[in-house]
C-alpha cells in the first residue's frame, strides 16, 4: 500500500492542475444538481417490519390522518377567564377556520368536538392533521397556522403551536462552527508555526467536505436522508478532514527541513503518512457503514452519508494534498533556525511541543503502574452513570424553552397531562368485516384497555375506510419518553392474546410514541452486538498493523474506557441533568436512542488513528534499537505533537456544533467532543505509553506461526526502503522514515 500511495502522491504533484481541476469541476457538477435537483430532507424515525411500522403503513391507506404529522394549536385564556367564554371560543373557531385553509392539512378538530378543553377550562387545544409525513409537509403550511395562532393573541388569548411537525432542525452553520474552524486554523498556525501551511492545511479539508456534503445532498430526491444525516456527515468530514490532512502536511514539512527535495518529500508523505491514513479512514468507514446491518432505514442512511463523507477526506488527503502542495513547492519548508525546522529535524535541543511530548511520556512511565491505575480509575468513575442509561428519541419536550413546541409541550403537559404529548394509538381489525360488528369489537377493546395501569384515558374508537378497521387513541398518564410509557406498549401487546381469544380481533399499537420505543428498544438490542462487533474488528486489524497481542488488547480495553466514560458524562449531563442550564441543555432525561452506536463507530475510527500514529513510531524505534523502555519515549517524541493537534482541532470541531439548539445533534456533539478528549489525551498519550513501559518486550511479542499467516499492511511505510526508483531522473532516496 506504501508503495502505491508513494507513485499515487508522485503523480498528483506533478499533474497538481488536473488534480485541482477535476476536485473542483465535480463540486461544481454537484452543486448545480443540488440546486436544480434539491430534494427534501425526511426525518422520520421507522423500523420495518415492527408491529407499530406495520400498523402505521396500514393507517396511511385507510385513516391517513391518523398516520401523518399533525400540529397542536393551544390556546390559554387571560387571568381569571375561560377559554369557553363567547368571546374566546368565536376567537377559537376563527382560527380553526383559518387553519383548515393551510396547504396540505386533512383534518381541523375544535377543542369543542374532541373534548380536549383543561378540567379548569383555561386551556384549548386544536388538532391539525396531515395525511402526509412530516417530510412532505411543506414549511408554507405551517407557517399559515402559526400566523393563525398569532392573530388570536390580538383578542386576548395566549397561543403557541406545538405537534410532531417541529422536528429536528439539521444543517446549520452559524457563528459556533465558524469559530470552531476558525480555532482549527490557530491550532494549525502553532502547529506549523506558517500561515500558508496552516492555509494549505485548510483548503483541501475544507474542499472535501464541500464535495462530500453537495454529494450526500444530491442523492436526497432519490433515496431518503434525514437532516441529523446531513449534519453529522459535515460534523465528522470537517473534523477527520483537517487531521488527515495534518498528518501527511506535517510528514512533508518535516522532511522538507532535512533537505528532502519538495516532489520526493510529498510522495514519500503520501507513502507513509497516507498510508496511516488510509487505515484509519477505513476503519471509520467500516465502522459506520456496520451500522446498515442493525436494520433501521434512517441509521443507515445516517452511518453510510457519514462513512461517504470520510471517504471523500480520505481521497482529498492523499490526492488534492499532494497536488496543492505542489503549487507551493519548497515555500512550504520551515525557515532555518525557526522553532518548526528544529522540531521538524528532531534536534536534540528541540523546544516546544516535541519536548513537552518526551517530557510527558518520560513522566507517564516513571511509574507506569501507579499512571495505570490512577487513569484506569477516573475513567472507570467516569464510567459509572452509564449504568443508568436510557435510551429514548427526542420530542418537544427537548426543545429550547423559548420555542413555541416547547412551550405547547409543556402547557400541555401541565393542563393535560404528560400522555396528552404521547398518545397511543390501537388498531383493532376483525375477521367479519362489516362495520357494525367492528364498531362492537372496538368498544370491547377500549373498555379492556381502559383497566391497564399507568392508562389516563381511551377514547371512543374512531372507524376506518376498512370496515373491519377501528382506532383507539390511549392516552398514559406519562410522557412519551417515559419507562412507564414503554412498558403500558409492552403490557396493551401483552393483552392482545387476551382479546384475540375473547373478540376475534387482532390488536397492533401504533402511533409516533410507539414507533419511536420500537426504535429505542431496536437499538439497545444492537448495541452489545454492534460493540462486540467493533472491538472485535481493532482486534484483528491492530494484530495485522502491529505484529503483537499485546497492544490489541490494550488498544480495545482503551477503547471500551473511552467509550465508557463518554458515555457516562451524557448520562449525567443530558439525563441527570447535571450542569444543563450552565451547559445550556434545556431538557433533562433519556438519552438519543442513536448516540451510543454512532458514538462507538466514530470513537473506533478516531481511536484507531490515533493508536497508528502513535504506536508505529514506539514499534519502529524498538525495530531499530531493541530498548523496549527507552522505544516508548523515542516514539512518542516524534508524534505527540501532531496528534495533540489533532485531537484539539477535532474536538473544536465537534464542540462548535454543540450550542445548535438540536435534540439530536447537541448530545452527539458533546459525546463526540469530549470521546476525543478522552481517548486522546488520557489514553492514547498516557495510558498507552504506561502499558507499553510495564509489558516492556513482552508489548512486541507476536507468536511466530501467527506473524508468517498474517497479512503485512505495511502501514509505517518500512517497503519505501526497498522500492524502486519511480522515476529514472529523480532516484528514490534510501534512508531511514523517522516518526
């Protein structure tokens, strides 16, 4: 692979126009399909072949009302008034008049039809339904019914719009992420120690993402993506982008201070540096197009628009890099003297990060089993609060307070209860299909329904198009996110038997509450699969890269402390609620069903790199020199640095996304954020160096029939030193690869 990405990086140089050309005439090509082809973005949250999935699509035939968004109008009377006083209910029906011109709505129902008037009689509701989606239900649609409420507030009244047409808000790049960026370009200034090498840094990262970002959104006419999709796949092509880019930049600029002449230098990074790359930008593709198998349409598209996005990094690294390099040839050098050229040179009176770097490790493993336990023990601290983790999706009731679904939410739940926000729906079908003898059967299954714990109330069955159809909306006297909630699911489906015997009819709990815990109980069940998967896979690929039993055993323990102590600080934050309102959450309880998964694919990828990176410098200098100790410090001499970076610009990059005013991507930002954090800086860089200094020889050991069978990936680049020349006019230097 070395020797391939070195001829690859050799031709992208000398051929930079065409390189630069072809990257920029498809981000053209893709901006103008997203632009004459754009397509809808489709949030909904589905898992084929649930009993809840097969009733909702049963619905949307026979009562599309009931299967589509709907939006909730609340109306609250002044002080010492009732909303059904004259003046207020003519203000009432007005509105309702109003919203049944909006586009696309099916149904109006006014609170005096439907009974949902506050036992104190200050509170109203309005239903609206569509018989679409929330994906095809049009923003003009909305907005007529918010300006409808509005006007009501003109008489008196006090309104806000709630409803499962406010859903996750998706891509927004505001001022958090352009600092975020912009922090990204100091880290990269202070790194190089060289504004255009911080800028070339940038470009290429910046291009990719562009490329990777416009390609996801061309394919929305044809295959369903979701905004979270969209924005975690910017999230994470920005954040891999800048650090693969880093690595084969510092490579070049490194060799660049030792003579190497500018177009061998950057082939012989691309060999080596890319090579790292491309391992550890495959494993971050692996790991999230795994995530297709678990069987849920909208964390497929989620995992494989994500994993699509770093493979555009990965190509933009080790191609566009190369090329643009090639525009500025030897500028790129550190100027002699600067503390970037002593760095670059490994000089022994080299300041700065280096030192810090072998300062740090030389501490780390003074005493390497006090370091062990001390981190081994605050990670596993850390860990802790994930043993009460709960897995829900957001509603609106994880909306920013100053938001008008999160004000109906929560008006609701205070007049109504919290189950008003999560109804339930029970589609009832029997085998004689006439209407009278459904309409009976119906009645029996509410009055059944209505003895089940945690039930506030059922309301009378509502018929179909399909005679032998009826809807029973059951409303629980808790919130949709609720573990009570979920086990009243459990416990009407439970019953089913029960009045299939009695009635003759069969019974599916349906409804968006339902879906969603059929989502949630989905991916809890794949999460000790998926992680296993996962750990499994470092296992074998780290064997392969680093010819030992040891270091894959303590990079996948690492790995799981990583993952772990992430996962506990969401619980506390996002769950308990520890710090919310000093963090900004502005909804405290379970956390987004998803976030454990992604966080384990894209934790695994981030670790791995960060793994190769490190440790291959450890190994070559023990390949060189025999001193198992004194390899550890060597080795992280010339890398500590670099990935310091790294880690710094990724974690900038995920925290920037985490002030957006999300459900969904707020917890995943700080998960991300502070899993790069964690892994880098307490394991990576202190707890690996510690195990590497207690295992001493024993970290290299690799049974010998175990090393003829395996695969040599060649990841550090050793086949450069033997391969030959790739061009007759300029001989391939011979010389050791420091790290």
């Amino acid at each position: 692979m070395a020797v391939l990405l070195h001829r690859l990086g050799r031709s992208t140089y000398r051929r930079r126009k065409l390189v630069l050309g072809i990257w920029l005439f498809v981000l053209a090509a893709l901006i103008a399909c997203v632009s004459i082809f754009s397509g809808k973005l489709d949030d909904r949250f589905s898992v084929p072949g649930t009993e809840s999935q097969r009733a909702l699509d049963s619905l949307s035939k026979t009562l599309p009302e009931a299967s589509g968004a709907s939006a909730q109008i609340v109306f609250t009377a002044p002080r010492g008034h009732q909303v059904t006083e004259a003046p207020y209910s003519a203000v009432i029906a007005r509105t309702v008049a109003e919203a049944k011109k909006a586009p696309q709505v099916g149904e109006v129902v006014d609170p005096s039809a439907s009974g949902a008037v506050s036992a104190d009689r200050t509170t109203a509701i309005v239903q609206v339904q569509y018989p679409e989606q929330n994906a095809q239900v049009r923003t003009s649609s909305v907005d007529v019914i918010e300006n409808a409420a509005k006007a009501a507030e003109q008489d008196g009244l006090k309104t806000s719009v709630g409803g499962s047409v406010y859903s996750s808000k998706g891509v927004h790049v505001g001022l958090s992420e352009i600092i975020g960026i912009a922090v990204a370009l100091l880290v990269l200034v202070v790194t190089f120690g060289s504004l255009l090498a911080a800028g070339m840094a940038l470009l290429p990262a910046l291009i990719g993402v562009a490329v990777g970002l416009t390609g996801l959104l061309a394919l929305a006419p044809a295959v369903s993506i979701s905004s979270t999709a969209v924005t975690l796949a910017l999230m994470l092509g920005l954040a891999v982008g800048i650090d693969y880019v880093l690595f084969i930049l510092s490579r070049h600029r490194q060799q660049l201070a030792r003579g190497t002449e500018p177009k061998e230098s950057m082939a012989l990074a691309t060999g080596t540096a890319g090579s790292a790359v491309v391992f550890a930008g495959t494993t971050v593709i692996i790991a999230l197009a795994a995530l297709s198998v678990i069987g849920i349409p909208f964390l497929t598209t989620m995992g494989l628009g994500a994993a699509g996005a770093v493979l555009i990094a990965v190509l933009a690294a080790i191609t566009l890099v190369p090329a643009i390099a090639g525009f500025a040839g030897s500028r790129l050098t550190p100027k002699h003297g600067s503390r970037a050229a002593k760095r670059a040179a490994d000089t022994e009176g080299g300041t700065g990060h280096t030192a810090l770097g072998a300062r740090w490790t030389k501490w780390v493993i003074a005493k390497p089993l006090l370091t062990v336990l001390a981190v081994a023990g605050i990670l596993v601290t850390l860990t802790l609060p994930a043993t009460d983790l709960r897995l829900a999706l957001p509603d609106n009731g994880s909306a920013p307070h100053a938001s008008t679904e999160r004000r109906a939410y929560d008006t609701i739940s205070d007049k109504f209860g919290a189950g008003f926000n999560g109804p339930l729906l029970v589609l009832t079908e029997t085998k004689n299909g006439t209407s009278a003898a459904s309409s009976q059967v119906g009645a029996e299954v509410a009055q059944k329904l209505r003895t089940l714990k945690d039930v506030q109330a059922v309301l009378p069955p509502r018929p179909t198009s399909d005679p032998a159809q009826n809807v029973i909306t059951v409303l629980p006297t808790s919130g949709p996110d609720s573990v009570r909630t979920g086990q009243l699911v459990r416990d009407i489906r439970e019953t089913g038997a029960d009045i299939r015997e009695t009635t003759g009819a069969t019974v599916a709990v349906t409804g968006t509450t339902a879906v969603n815990i059929d989502v949630s109980n989905r991916l809890s069940d794949s999460l000790l699969p998926f992680a296993a998967i996962v750990v499994g896979l470092s296992l074998i690929l780290l064997v392969i890269v680093f010819r030992s039993l040891v270091i894959p055993v303590k990079a996948a323990v690492g790995f799981l402390l990583s993952v772990g102590a992430s996962l506990g600080l969401v619980v506390a934050v996002f769950q308990w609620g520890w710090l919310a309102d000093v963090l900004g959450v502005p909804h405290s309880g379970p956390v987004v069903s998803f976030l454990p998964i992604i966080l384990i694919g894209v934790l695994f990828g981030l670790a791995m790199d960060y793994e190769v990176f490190l440790v291959s410098g450890m190994r070559e200098e023990w390949a060189r020199t025999g001193r198992a100790r004194q390899s550890v410090v060597d080795g992280a001499r010339h890398n500590v640095r670099v990935v310091t970076a790294a880690a710094l610009i990724m974690f900038t990059v995920f925290a920037g996304f985490f002030p957006l005013d999300d459900s969904l991507i707020k917890p995943i930002a700080f998960a991300l954020a502070v899993g790069v954090a964690i892994d880098a800086f307490a394991v990576r860089m202190t707890l690996v160096p510690a195990v590497l200094a207690l295992a001493g020889r024993g970290a290299w050991w690799l049974p010998a029939w175990l090393d003829r069978i395996l695969p040599d990936l060649d990841v550090e680049g050793t086949s450069l030193q033997k391969a030959p020349a790739t061009d007759q006019k300029e001989p391939h230097p011979v010389a050791r690869l420091s790290r």
